[in-house]
C-alpha cells in the first residue's frame, strides 16, 4: 500500500491487522472469487529491487485451480501503479511458477484514473481493479467478524441515510467485540476509516462519542453518585451525599471534557455532551 500524507501508517496499519479476519469476506464479496484452500506464503520479493506485497496467498478454487492472489490496497491514484504490478507479476511467477490473479482494493476519495492495462506491440498485461463501493454495505454488516463489519463504512449506502449506515456498523460492532476494549479499538478505527469518505465531519464526532463512553449517564451520572455516596456515608448525612455527588459528577464532566478535549473533538461537541461551558473547556 502506497499512501501520502499523515494518515497513511494509520489506513495500513488497520488494513494489516484486521485482514485475518476480513480477507475471506474481501476475497467473497468485493473479489468474486470462491477458495476452497488458502495457505501464506512469503511476502519478500528480492531481485534486483524489492517489493512486499501487501496480501500474498496460495489458494486453490472451486473449479481445482491453484495460482498466486495478490491484492494491493490504494486509498489514493498512483500514476504509476501499473508498473508496478507488472514487477510484482513477473517476480511472483518467477518465484513460483504458478499463474497469479492480481487486484488493487480501491478505498480512495474521487473519480478512479489508475491505468490497468498496458497493451503495446509485443507486451500485453492487465490487473483487475476494484472498489468496496461497488458492494451494499449490508454484505459486510452480515459478517461475524468485526473486522470486516467495519469494511461497511468503505461500501456503497445506496440511498440509506449515512447517520443510519454508520449508526448500524456501530451496533454490529458492539454486538460481535468480544471485550469494551475491542469495541473501543474497532469504533476508533472506524472513525480513521471514515475519512476516506466524502461524508460530513459530524458523523465522526458521533463515532468518537460513541467510542469515548457508552452511555453518557452511566459515566457522568453514576459514577458521580457512587462518589457521592461515598462521601455522604463517611459524613452520615443526607446532605453529605448530594453534595458529594454533585462535586463528583463536576470532576467526571472536567475530566470527560479534558480527555475528549486531548481527542481533537470540537469544543462546542463536548460542551454539549457534558454540559460544561465553552469558556470552561478551554481553560483544562
């Protein structure tokens, strides 16, 4: 994969460690290929250059065919990236000396312009290129893996309202993280997935919220009253415990709001979820 600027490491690095789980979905529903067997095999290419595909498999079809599946992941148009599919091409079947079907997943912003072909007097190749937004969501949202079901937000809304679509991912999230903390891990990638999209900068916040706390009351609220109570049983009065609660629930909303604060959420976003004013927030 070949990205510029500061989200690159993030795209790639989530690509990576989620395509485990999601490479089947990928290869079934964006692919349109059906394996039966898939083994690794290396991914360091060395000739006179060297290159490290980003998905290496051997694989075996329905149909009995055994080749080479290369996928390479672009979130941008690369010039030049026909070229280097043809290094890939002649390096994986000098290495392997079995045929090769190669792909480049496009996850990129505007109008595809990469060239798949090169057709010339004495050398002809080609390389197939696709795009999740060729597929309905709804296909990933029926995976039992997360990391694919987060694959959703890349496809195609069709006419769904984009708050609903990312609305759904969120709860197919929740519903297969095995721990808060891979839900927390699959929401936040989501949100770094999202700008991928040409969708307005709310429904980030809304993924960031989401991921920041689950219930806005249980974390303000409850925690608060806990500290309150506490306070109030340790003074033995009624009183002690209002007191303490409301001190509580203030410290939970400073700390909220100074943590949502060091996430680069919009200020007016955070005085709105833990009711604190602007002027407060600013000053943490």
């Amino acid at each position: 994969m070949v990205m510029e600027g500061s989200h690159a490491n993030q795209y790639d690095k989530i690509f990576k460690e989620n395509m485990e789980y999601a490479l089947p979905g990928i290869i079934k529903n964006i692919l349109g290929l059906t394996i039966v067997q898939a083994e690794e095999i290396s991914h360091n290419l060395q000739h006179t250059i060297e290159r490290k595909p980003d998905v290496l498999k051997k694989v075996t079809d329905q149909n009995n065919r055994t080749y080479i599946l290369h996928v390479e992941l672009q979130s941008q148009n690369e010039k030049d990236m026909v070229y280097r599919m043809v290094e890939y091409r002649v390096m994986l079947q000098r290495k392997h000396r079995l045929p090769v079907k190669q792909y480049v997943l496009f996850v990129g912003k505007g109008k595809l312009t990469m060239l798949s072909s090169i057709d010339e007097e004495d050398f002809k190749f080609r390389y197939n290129i696709v795009s999740p937004q060729q597929i309905d969501y709804k296909i990933f949202l029926k995976s039992k893996w997360p990391e694919e079901k987060i694959l959703a937000i890349l496809a195609d809304f069709g006419e769904d309202d984009p708050k609903k679509v990312i609305e759904a991912i969120m709860d197919g999230v929740k519903v297969t993280a095995e721990v808060e903390e891979t839900e927390n891990k699959y929401l936040t990638q989501l949100r770094v997935l999202l700008q991928l999209r040409n969708l307005d900068v709310k429904y980030a916040d809304m993924i960031s919220v989401a991921s920041f706390f689950k219930e806005e009351k249980d974390f303000l609220y409850i925690r608060g009253k806990e500290i309150g109570e506490a306070k109030g049983e340790k003074q033995g009065v009624k009183k002690g415990v209002k007191k303490g609660e409301k001190k509580g629930v203030k410290k939970n909303k400073k700390e909220t709001a100074l943590k949502m604060k060091e996430r680069g959420l919009e200020l007016s976003l955070i005085s709105d979820i833990t009711e604190l004013p602007i002027k407060a927030i600013e000053k943490l």
